[in-house]
C-alpha cells in the first residue's frame, strides 16, 4: 500500500480492545503505514483541542480512517482531569479540548453518518414483552424547541444573539454566519418552570411507587441540557432521595439516547421516565404507548439510519449557556431585529442553524445510498409548526427534481413525523428501510435500533463527506463498566465486543483497497467481514450476545481475546 491509513485511538475498554484488533489483523499481517492521533480524552485536554484539529487535518490529507470510541467528560470527569495536569488554565481552554470530538470532526471533514447493521446470520433480538408494561413518560409541556422562535434567513449575513440586563447595553453573546435559506432557531427554557416540573416529577414517582429514570444530552449541550440535570438532580437530592430510597424505589441518570434504548431492549416492570425535552418527550410517549399496544414485532428488518451532520448543525452545533442575570435576548440577523424575548438568571439558552447547502449535499447522499442498496427512505419532519423543518421538505424536493433530470430515479420515500418515523422503525418496520435524522433524533434513533440489533457492538457506522472522505467507526462507547473490571482485575478480566469496531477497521481497509486498485487488500478485507460473521454463526460470541443467537444451546461465551482469537483462526 502506499496511501496510508489515519486511526485516531480513544478510551478505556474500547482502546483496550482497538489496539489488539491492529495489531492482530491490521500491522502483523500488512504493510501498511499508519497515521495515528491519540484522541484520548487527557490528550484533547493536554493539548487545549490541538489533537481534534490533527485528527481533521490527517482524514482530509490522507481520506480514509478508522475512529475508536472517546470519552466525553462531564464535570467531574474534568475536575479529576485539570487536578492530574495542575499546569493547565482550566479558565481559558479551548472547547475542543473538554466537549466532544465527534461533532468538530463530522463538521471538520464535512461528513454524515449512516448506521447500519452488521448482517450477522444468527443473531436474534429477544425482545422484551412490552403490551400492557406499566411504563409512563413525564415530560415538559413548555420550552424548548416547541416554543421556539424558528425561521429561515432571509438574507445572507450575520446572526447575532444579543443580550441586554440590568446595565441596559446591548452585549453580544454569539455570533455566526448564515446564508440565504439557512434555517436558525432560538429556544429556552424557564428555570423556574424546570424545577416546578421536577417536583412534579419526584412526587408522582413516589405518590406511584414508581423506579425513577431521567434522560438528557448533557455532555454535548452542557449549557443547555446540562443546566436542566443540574437543576433537578439539585432538587432530587435536596428533597426527594431519603424518601425515594425508603420506599426502595431506584433512581437513574443516563444519556437520553442510552435511556431510549433502555426503554426498547430492556425496560423494567414499572417507572417513571423523565425525558424535560418536549420534543424529544413526545416521541418517546407515543412510542411507549404504541409499545403498550403492538408490542415489539419479530425483526426482520435491515436497518439504517442517515444522521444530519454536515456542518456541525442542529443541537450539536448550537451555541448553549445560562442566562447570567435577567434580561431580554434579541436575535439580530444582517442588521435587523427578528426576535426577542425575556429570560431570567440561570435560563437555559440554546441558538442553533444549519447549513442549506449541506442539508442539500445530505439528502443527496441518502437518496444515493438508498439507491444503490434498494431502500425505501422514511423522513421525520415536525414542518406543522417549525420553519426549521420545512427547509428538509424543500430540498427533498430540489434534489428529487435534480435526480430525475438526470434520469436516476429516486427511491421511494416518505416524510412523516419523528414521532411516527421511530414508531415505523420499532413496531412496523419494512424490511429494508433508511431513516434519515437530524443530529439528536439520529443519536437517540442509532441507540434504538443498535439495542434492537442485540447489541451496540453489532452494527457499523460510516462518515462519507461530499469530497470523498471516509471514516469508520463503532456506534458504542468506550464501556467504562468493562474498564473498571478490567482495571481491577489487573487485565485479567477484559470482556468486551469487538465486532464493531473490527467491522469499521474492515470498511476502512477496503476502501483503501478500492482507491488503490489494490486486489489482495479488497480481498483480505472482504475475508475479514466474514470470518468476523462466521465466528459468530459457529456460536463463538461474547457475554453481552448471549442468549441472542438462534441456537443458546451451542453457544460458546468466551472473554475478548478469545473472540478474537476465534476471527483470526477463521481468517486464516
């Protein structure tokens, strides 16, 4: 080979296990030239966010890699952080340096990402029985996106989030550009209404004798959903842990796209679900309540989701943070005033926009793959009450027209609303179906589905920019469980599913492959695939797909390095 292949490492298990899988199938049996970047979270932060710009620079330059799971940290995880490096200005970092990478590399390259699952022959999903589960989800009726100001910009130039306080001078909080057509929009929330419904929340779950789950995305929209889970943990621990304690009841954190799949692949008896995001609440209600009804059907379908993106947009690109004082925002876009509104001291803001034309290159880029792999495309679209959404329904269109001029016909598609696009996924799916998402749908709806799969490690994930560049990941985290058990038992206990991210290191080799014309790698990466696929079909698995395959008799559990070892031997 002579083009080389950029591995960005990460943390905990997931690099335990991503630095046995190159040595054993990528730098043993190949000569090929690796460029890797440590993107650890201790090396983001040691570098003040150099390594995430390295990592862009090196996928640019050189077009293919390979991304291994990294920590997000979240406070605390900070605090332990800066108090190992005492030579560092916790003050003055810069934000590559402590949010995620994943959202500056996708905008850095210009990538989207669709997820798919691994086509392994014998895995099952042993679903849960969900008619008549004594499930509720509790969500916020105000706020958020439901009550937001949305539009799209009707002229190129500058938005300007603008606050004035008690000084009465105007001072600008963020700024960004927008083009003709953008959509941008501008939500907060009350904090007084946040804590009004958390005690709500707390005393219905103990008045029911309910087990207490809560989920928000607080590790990416720290400013945001970050300051919703500080405000009713506060509450929770001030006011509600004695009693939801005695009366043995539990209480759970997670990230909203963990929680969902919780709710999917293994829901308990009877709970109260927490979900404040009202847009995201909503979906989850009716799921549940059509789960209640139909229950989860056999699956059968291939599954894949297209996530919006290009350009960092959306939630994960916003600028979030709480209101310093009371005041009143205004959003200036090219010099004229489109929108104000008042907020208090500690009120979570969030302003996010994308970009027209990489919603464009998007929606071309679905239709294209959906094309190719014969898929029927399912939207999820809220356009009855948001602006924001009806630039996706026109450039849906756009690009449709565009196609069929050039006579390549466009698969058949729908749009219809998230809620009833992740119903379709879960409780009628097609059997070859494509939903494409914006970013925060996407990660929840990835989690979903990847937990109806049996497990995070049996899917793959792809990140294909508009210029050709390529990188391949595993849709899991770093397994922080897994690396304490490790950690304690001095490696001797080292469990983990390397399937995806063996699969992501197979795409990437074939790719090279192909772009090199090089046969023998094409070839030894296809092999990869399937003696990764027939390993699991001779019932050589690890724990977390145990009992999921359709023969639990001949099931053979074994630790990573001995799945590993099973791939390698059946590579040969």
């Amino acid at each position: 080979m002579t083009a080389p292949l950029v591995i960005l490492h990460g943390d905990e298990m997931a690099q335990v296990a991503f630095e046995r899988i190159l040595d054993t199938f990528v730098t043993s049996p190949l000569d090929i030239e690796l460029v890797e970047i440590d993107l650890t979270a201790e090396n983001r932060l040691v570098t003040n966010g150099q390594a995430v710009i390295d990592a862009i620079e090196a996928l640019k330059r050189h077009g293919v890699g390979v991304k291994n799971a990294g920590m997000t940290v979240n406070r605390a995880q900070l605090g332990e952080l800066l108090s190992a490096h005492p030579e560092l200005d916790g003050t003055s970092l810069h934000p590559l340096a402590t949010k995620s990478p994943n959202g500056a590399i996708r905008k850095g390259i210009g990538g989207n990402i669709t997820r798919e699952d691994i086509q392994f022959r014998n895995l099952q999903f042993n679903k849960p029985e969900w008619v008549g589960r004594d499930i509720e989800v509790d969500t916020m009726a105000t706020g958020g996106s439901k009550d937001s100001y949305n539009e799209l910009s009707r002229a190129t130039g500058i938005v300007k989030l603008m606050f004035v306080g008690a000084s009465g001078d105007p001072v600008e909080l963020h700024r960004r550009e927008v083009k003709k057509g953008d959509p941008w929009l501008l939500a907060t929330n009350d904090i007084d209404e946040i804590k009004a419904w958390a005690h709500r929340f707390f005393q219905r779950a103990i008045d029911e004798k309910r087990d207490i789950y809560l989920g928000l995305k607080d590790t990416v929209i720290a400013g945001y959903d970050g300051v919703m889970r500080a405000a009713i943990e506060g509450i929770y621990e001030s006011d509600y842990r004695a009693q939801v304690e005695a009366l043995g009841l539990a209480y759970h954190y997670e990230l909203i796209d963990a929680q969902a799949a919780r709710i999917v692949a293994n829901p308990p008896e009877r709970a109260l679900w927490g979900v404040p995001d009202n847009t995201t609440g909503r979906k989850l209600y009716k799921l549940v309540e059509q789960l209640k009804v139909h229950g989860i059907p056999t699956r059968k379908a291939h599954v894949s989701l297209s996530r919006m993106s290009a350009g960092g947009g959306d939630q994960y690109g916003s600028y979030n943070a709480p209101a310093t004082e009371d005041g009143i925002l205004k959003v200036i876009v090219d010099g004229d005033e489109k929108h104000a509104r008042h907020v208090k001291q500690g009120d979570p803001i969030l302003l996010m926009s994308n970009d027209h034309e990489a919603i464009k290159d998007w929606v071309t880029q679905v239709f294209r793959d959906a094309s190719r792999k014969q898929k029927e495309v399912y939207f999820g679209l809220k356009r009855e009450y948001m602006d924001y959404d009806e630039v996706f329904s026109t450039v849906i269109t756009d690009v449709r027209r565009e196609l069929a001029q050039a006579d390549t016909p466009p698969p058949s598609f729908m749009i219809m609303r998230p809620s009833s696009q992740l119903i379709k996924m879960i409780t009628d799916p097609p059997r070859n179906a494509l939903y494409p998402a914006q970013n925060l749908d996407g990660d929840i709806f990835s989690d979903i589905s990847a937990a109806l799969g049996g497990s995070l490690a049996t899917a793959s994930s792809i990140i294909e920019s508009k210029s050709g560049t390529m990188l391949f990941e595993a849709p899991h985290g770093t397994a922080h469980d897994l690396y304490l058990k490790y950690l304690e038992s001095d490696g001797k206990e080292a469990h983990f599913n390397s399937s995806a991210l063996i699969f992501a290191v197979a795409n990437a080799l074939e790719t090279l492959g192909e772009r090199e014309d090089n046969a023998a790698l094409v070839d030894y990466a296809t092999r990869l695939k399937a003696a990764l696929i027939d390993t699991v079909a001779d019932g050589i698995i690890t724990g977390d797909l145990k009992g999921k395959t359709t023969d639990p008799a001949s099931e053979t559990v074994v630790d990573m390095q001995g799945f590993l070892d099973a791939v390698a031997s059946r590579l040969g």
